[in-house]
C-alpha cells in the first residue's frame, strides 16, 4: 500500500498547440494539506481539472495513481465517487434551488417511491452550516438570497456533504470576510486532523502558510518546487512564483491631484427585496482629477451598491445627483454611463464582467465595438490592432485572441474586463475588488496602470476589501458602513485600524 494517496506523474495537458501543463508531478499524503502556488495563467486550475477529472481521462498525458492504483476517470462522478472533491473559484451553486437542495444536488435523499426526503436533507443542511458556523441561514429559502461569503460556505457545506478524502480548494477565501475565513481555515485544520488530504489553491499566501504542510509552486505549466512550509515564507513563496525578487508590494509612481471632476449628492439606494430598507443611505463625496479614492468597508456596507449607482448598474430605486465637471449627469443605464465618461470593473466577474460564449478578443472590444464598424461590417484589422495593444499592456496571457475567455484563469479573465473597460477612455475609472483572484505579480501591474492612469489625469475610485491594498494606492480613504459614510481620510499615516474603527463607529468621523 502506497503512503500517497494520490500522486501525479509527469501530466501534460495542451490546448491546441500550446502545453498548458508540461511534466508536472505532485503526490500527497492522507490528512497532508498541500499549498500550490503560482502566478495567473502558471496551470494551477488546470491541473486540479485533470486530478478531479474535469479534464477526463485520455485528454491529458502522463499517470495518476489513486491510493495506489491507476486513476482512469472519465467524468466528475467517478472521481467524487472515489472521495476526490473541488471547489472551484467559480461558484457551482443554482441560484433558484434552496440551500439544500444545493448541498445534496446530485445526491439526494429519497423515500420509497423516489420522492425527495426533504426534511432529512435540510435537517443534515443545517447541521453542516452549524459546523460552518452559519446558523442563521435558512436551508428552505433559495440560495440567490444569500451574499456571495455565505455562498462560498454554503459551496463548502456541499463539498463535505460528499464524504471527501480529497478536498481541492481553488480560491476558497476570494469572497470571504477575514471572520469566514478563519472559519475556514478552522474546517481546514479539522479534516485533516480526520485524515482528509487538501490542496489549497489561494493567492493570499498568509492562509498558504497558516494552513499548508508543504508548499508546490509552479510557473508557465512547470514544476518549480516543493518545500516543506516550515522552510518557507512568504517573500520565499513570491520569489519562486514570480521568478525574481519582489522587494516592493506597491509602486511608487508620482501623480497630480487637480480639480474636482466627480461630486455624488445625496445618493441612496433601496434593497430591491425590501424597498423601505436603504442599501445606500444619503451619501455624497467628490473626486478629484488624477485621485485615486479608496473606498473601504466591512461586507454588507453598500460600497457595491454605491459604485453601481454611479455607472447605472444599480437593480433596485434609487436616488440622489451626479455631477461631472460641474455638469448634472443622468446616469440611467451603463450604456449612458460609458457616454458620461464613466467605466466600471465589477465585483462579480462571471455575472457582470465577461460574455463567456464569445472569445477574449470580443469581450475586450464589446463595450467600444461602435469604434469599428464601418457600416454593415466591422472593420476586424482595427479591432485586433485594438486588441493584441490591450493584451500587450496588461500582459494578457491567451494562446490567441479568439480563445474562449473561460479557458483563461481567473486573473487573466479580470485583466481582459480591465482592458475592456479602459478602451472606452474613461474620465473616471471604478474598480470594484480589482485584484480578487488575482496573483501577487499581477496585482503589482494593476496596481502599476492604476497609478499610471492617475498620472495622465484619469480620476479612480477603488473598492476593495483589502485594507493593506486601499493604503497601499490610494490618495484618500473613504470609510463605508451599513450604508452610510463614516469616514474620508486623506491617507497620510493612516492606519488599518483606524479605518476598522470607523467602519464599526468607534472613530470620529474625520473630514478629508
């Protein structure tokens, strides 16, 4: 008997003629807890598709052995059956069907005569959310109710329904508050305490070594290393990823601040479920030309909700006056916010930012595709020049422009609605979580053409959930909780705690 569990020998996965995976080997241990590493684009995902049989047997090259044996597994189902369980960056969940019927889908409990055991199920539903410390969601109502933290649980909970002996996290904590991902990495800790191997995949390298037994880093399809994470840390960790050194998390690139181009008055948003309930609730703030306005917040504080007013993305009523360069702007539909001078990167990647039927190349020209048409036609030589002068700035990495965007990483996805978005030449720039999913090296870029758009006089404002990335780049700090502004800093000295302070109403309000 084998003391792997698993073990992956020599894969090479291609599409087309371009090796997405070249050699790579990787084997764990029962209740070993592996952190693969690597840059956006390096294969990771890629690979747990070939293990989890996403990518079935005779697509890809080389051998896996499971529990000894030769794994030859053709569909999902043969290898969940044999204990091999993902989760995928992308959520898997049916919005319409309940929190149960999410957790058991495929898997469902009947009675004689094959009606479904509801009661069964939900009460096991619940049960699995107290383990995930989630009490209070109600199992019978539809998943879409929830926000995507609980849903990223609730994808879990559907995971350790199915008994796994392998448990793939691909980006687990994208979506999770810092509170749901100590729960989390809690659950981690207790199933491999119960002999339950994982592979945590995770751009946040403090969960890799908080919660990994042994680091394998990999880069452009290729094996780098595999190291015990007693002998790691987190710049050792960055260095093999990226290939070289990386001293400075943030760059240092000068910007003027100018006059006022952006001022939101008295902007409020109604819950669309609960119309009397403000999502938003009388907020207003300026921008500045060349600022880059950091906009923090605990989840749930309506940051989303406001950007989303601002681009005429907002689904429910809403209420309140843009003003552009001391213009009253009407910002019914995205379409008359492109117009305005407005572009928006969306939270919600896969809802909001990409068409995922249409190739990279598209997508990236969908929102100036006007530009190119010449009557009837649209003139594709212009379009591709357009395109392959995006990938090239954002270092895109497809095999071609005409690859489907979901066979690209999640990060390269975010780069390609980046570059969709700046193609319109906006006047103001929103990023909302730019950088989730996205790898430390690629976070360095965008964070690099952020600056660099402020520089030439782009006004930005940025939401994101990272506090050490709002410091890192931001010009002043906005301060968001439950729908109101507590706090506008310029950042001078400021401080993490000082923006959780004000986010939870310990701080006095501080005007910019």
């Amino acid at each position: 008997m084998s003391e792997y569990l698993f073990e992956m020998r020599q894969i090479v996965k291609r599409f087309g003629g371009v090796a997405a995976l070249n050699g790579i080997d990787l084997k764990i241990r029962p209740g070993e807890c592996i952190g693969l590493c690597g840059e956006n684009g390096a294969g990771k995902s890629t690979l747990m598709k070939v293990l989890s049989a996403v990518y079935p047997h005779g697509s890809w090259e080389g051998e896996i052995l499971w529990e000894g044996q030769p794994l030859r597994a053709h569909s999902v189902r043969e290898t969940e059956a044999a204990g091999i369980i993902i989760i995928h960056q992308e959520l898997m969940l049916v919005p319409e069907l309940s929190v149960a019927e999410n957790i058991f889908l495929g898997h469902e409990l009947t009675l004689p005569g094959g009606r479904m055991n509801y009661p069964a199920m939900n009460q096991r539903a619940e049960a699995l959310l107290r383990e995930l410390r989630l009490p209070d969601v109600n199992v019978v109502l539809p998943v879409k109710q929830y926000g995507g933290g609980h849903q990223q649980l609730i994808e879990i909970a559907k995971a350790l329904n199915k008994q796994a002996k392998l448990l793939i996290l691909d980006e687990p904590s994208a979506s999770l508050t810092a509170a749901e991902t100590d729960v989390l990495l809690e659950i981690v800790r207790g199933l491999k305490a119960k002999g339950v191997a994982c592979v945590y995949i995770s751009h946040k390298l403090e969960e890799v070594a908080a919660i990994c037994d042994t680091v394998v880093v990999i880069r452009d399809g290729q094996h780098i290393a595999s190291t015990p994470m007693a002998q790691m840390d987190v710049p050792t960790i960055v260095a093999q990823m990226v290939g070289r050194e990386m001293s400075q998390m943030y760059p240092q690139i000068p910007h003027a601040v100018g006059e006022v181009v952006l001022e939101a008055r008295h902007i409020s948003c109604y819950d669309p479920d609960q119309p009397s309930r403000k999502r938003v609730d009388e907020v207003s703030f300026s921008l500045r030309k060349g600022e880059v306005l950091g906009i923090a917040g605990l989840v749930g504080a309506g940051r989303t909700e406001l950007v989303s007013k601002l681009f005429g993305a907002y689904g429910g009523m809403s209420e309140g006056e843009i003003w552009l360069n001391g213009r009253k702007v009407e910002n019914r539909t995205p379409l008359q916010a492109i117009a305005h001078g407005f572009a928006l990167v969306p939270e919600d990647r896969k809802q909001h930012g990409i068409v995922p039927d249409l190739g990279v190349g598209a997508n990236i020209t969908l929102s100036v595709l006007q530009r190119y048409a010449r009557l009837t036609r649209i003139d594709s030589t212009a379009e591709l020049l357009a395109i392959h002068q995006q990938i090239s700035q954002l270092a895109l990495k497809t095999a071609s422009p005409a690859l489907p965007i979901t066979a690209l990483s999640g990060g390269n996805q975010q780069k390609a609605v980046l570059a969709k978005m700046l193609l319109t030449e906006p006047q103001v720039l929103i990023l909302d979580e730019p950088t989730r999913g996205v790898d430390v090296g690629a976070k360095f870029e965008i964070y690099r053409l952020i600056l660099e758009l402020a520089a030439q006089g782009v006004a930005i404002i940025m939401v994101s959930s990272e506090l050490p990335e709002v410091l890192g780049i931001s010009d002043r700090v906005l301060v968001m909780g439950e729908g109101r502004l507590c706090g506008d800093f310029i950042n001078q000295n400021l401080t993490q705690e000082q923006l959780l302070a004000a986010a939870i109403g310990q701080q006095q309000y501080s005007v910019a």
